[in-house]
C-alpha cells in the first residue's frame, strides 16, 4: 500500500560537531543483528516514515504492534487520507485494509518494518558499503548504538542507524543522497517492549470485500533463468552504477500483458527495470510528468518524494525504470538497454 501526504520539506547533515565515525569490528555485526530483530523481539510503538523529494515530499505515521517473528499490524494515523487504514502481515501475506471503500486487499509480501534495505541483503551491503561506528547516542530515552554506511566508491555517507543497544532493533534509519541531504527517514517513538500482544490484534475484520493483488510469478534470484522465460527478446542494461548487481526477477501482468521485473541493488539502494513488448505502457496522466530523452527516444517522467519513475519506448519495447537515484543516473541506464 503505497503512502503519501501534503510536503513536508527538511534538509539535514551529519552534525560537524559529531567526532568523525571510526572503524570498528563490530558495525558489521551489529548490522547484522539489525536486520535480524523483528524476528526475536516484539513491540508496540509509533512510526514516522518521512520520504523527501526535490519538489515534494511524503510524510505518514502509523501504530505498530509486532510479534515476532511474523505478525505485524500498522494503523495510520496519518496523512489523513489515511487514517484508519491498516496493513496486517502475517507471515509471507499482507493485508491491505481500506476502511472508506471497505475492502481489503491480499498480496504476498513481506514485513518491511525493521529491513535495513529493502531486498538487500547482508553480503551485498558489506561488499558495498564500510560499515563504522560511531559514538552512542540516546533516542527517546533509550541507548543506541550508531551505525555509519559509507559509500566505497564515493566515499559518501548513505545510511545511518541507531540500534538498540538491548534489542538491536533499529530505532532511528536516516538515508542520505550524494550531496549530503536527507532523501528519507524512519524513526519509532512511544516504543514498548512486549510479548502481550492479543492474537485477535492480527485478525482481518470481517465484512470486507475482498480483493486478490494481480498474480504474479514468484521472485526468483535466477535472474537469467527469468529472463530466458519472459517470453520476447528483454535486454538487459550494460551500465549499471558501481556496486549494483541483479537480485531477483519475476513477471508481472500490467494491462494483462506479461511484464518482465528485475530488481537491482547495492546492498540499500534499489532499480526496479520493467519491460514488455507489447502496448502496455505505463499510464502517467494522473501525474505532473515532465519530458525528457533517453538516448534518441522521446521520455516522461515523475517524481514522487524521493522516488523517480521514467518511462519512454524504443518503438518494440516499453520500459520503465523506478529508483532514488538521479534523473541523469536512470537516463544513462536506459540508454545503455540496446541490442
């Protein structure tokens, strides 16, 4: 269930009074065990998820009550084209409840709460990124332990996290663009460590239509094999930005046409490359799109908080790229999918 609101606009920099990050061999670990909390510690509490963009930005807070290691309920309070909204995850299934029209929308997914990056992983993340720590910090009242991610080929600062130093959970998750500034950030308050959690809290309620998300093909990490599989010649990008890889694929049906998905990533940063050779362009009429060109085809896109989706044809293909990263970065990837 995607998440908007009216802009809420900061900027933010790593305070120069902080003494600097120092290595240290336990970041790493403490990472790892980040990534890992929500599985063993359960909580209730308030999140604040903020998304800033260059034009716009989108700001939502929900109640959460987890119990590990896979039920989860997220009630909006905010925006309030939200509220009362709910998401509940039980295991590997979401339910997207929407109070106004009253219906609730089941898809496989996953809980997305407490992952570092979404789709990262671990391994991709250390082979990417310096992990250093930094001096502990309290945050709402509690002791943390702060986590640097820096860049290795940039040497810039894209991630910083404060653990718990208790439960590892991560409280506090800033992410930083090339030039310093705060792109997004997810921080939990009211925070309350409990295994009391009533089992009926993860109840769907009754009485709701019921809708099931578009099926689609599961996720695979054999992203060759996906491809081989989609059913027209796909092409795959020959430039990539230093440290992304593929990490998993499937298909999707947009317009009911089968629409090839690979998923790129980093280790925390993602690109998400759609294709299809048929006329199932994306639809971007309810957006404010802007012109652009990838290589000699004519382009639209938008941006969404800190979110850029660029769609254009080669005249036999649609594709469409979504991704934080910059224009210019999406424009050099696009161009690179050729024959």
């Amino acid at each position: 269930m995607r998440r908007s609101s009216a802009a809420l606009l900061l900027a933010a920099l790593l305070t120069a009074s902080t003494p600097p990050p120092s290595p240290s061999p336990s970041a790493a670990g403490l990472l790892h065990s980040a990534m890992i909390a929500a599985a063993h510690v359960s909580y209730v509490g308030e999140v604040q998820v903020l998304r800033i963009g260059m034009e716009r930005s989108d700001a939502s807070i929900y109640r959460v009550e987890h119990k590990a290691p896979g039920e989860t309920r997220r009630w909006y309070v905010a925006p309030q084209g939200l509220y009362g909204d709910e998401v509940i995850t039980r295991g590997g299934t979401e339910y997207s409840i929407d109070v106004k029209r009253e219906e609730v929308v089941v898809s496989k997914d996953e809980d997305a709460d407490q992952q570092i990056a979404t789709h990262g992983n671990y391994r991709a993340l250390l082979a990417n990124y310096d992990a250093l720590s930094a001096p502990d910090e309290t945050f709402d009242g509690r002791r943390t332990h702060v986590v640097v991610l820096n860049n290795k080929f940039t040497g810039e600062t894209t991630l910083r996290l404060h653990i718990d130093a208790v439960t590892h959970l991560v409280l506090e998750r800033q992410e930083y663009a090339g030039d310093g500034s705060l792109i997004a950030e997810m921080r939990i308050e009211q925070l309350r460590y409990t295994n009391s959690i009533p089992k009926a809290v993860f109840d769907v309620p009754a009485g709701l239509r019921r809708v099931n998300d578009p099926a689609r093909a599961r996720e695979s990490s054999d992203v060759q094999q996906v491809i081989a599989s989609a059913g027209f010649a796909a092409l795959v990008p020959k430039y990539l930005p230093e440290g992304f890889g593929p990490v998993a694929g499937d298909v999707v049906s947009i317009k009911s046409v089968p629409t090839l998905h690979v998923l790129y990533s980093d280790g925390i940063r993602t690109i998400s490359l759609f294709q299809n050779e048929k006329d199932a362009a994306i639809n971007l009429s309810r957006f404010k799109a802007k012109e652009t060109l990838v290589g000699n085809h004519p382009a639209r896109y938008v941006e969404e908080g800190p979110t850029t989706l660029l769609a254009w044809s080669d005249g036999a293909r649609h594709f469409a790229l979504v991704s934080e990263l910059r224009l210019s970065e999406l424009r050099k990837i696009g161009a690179s999918l050729a024959p």
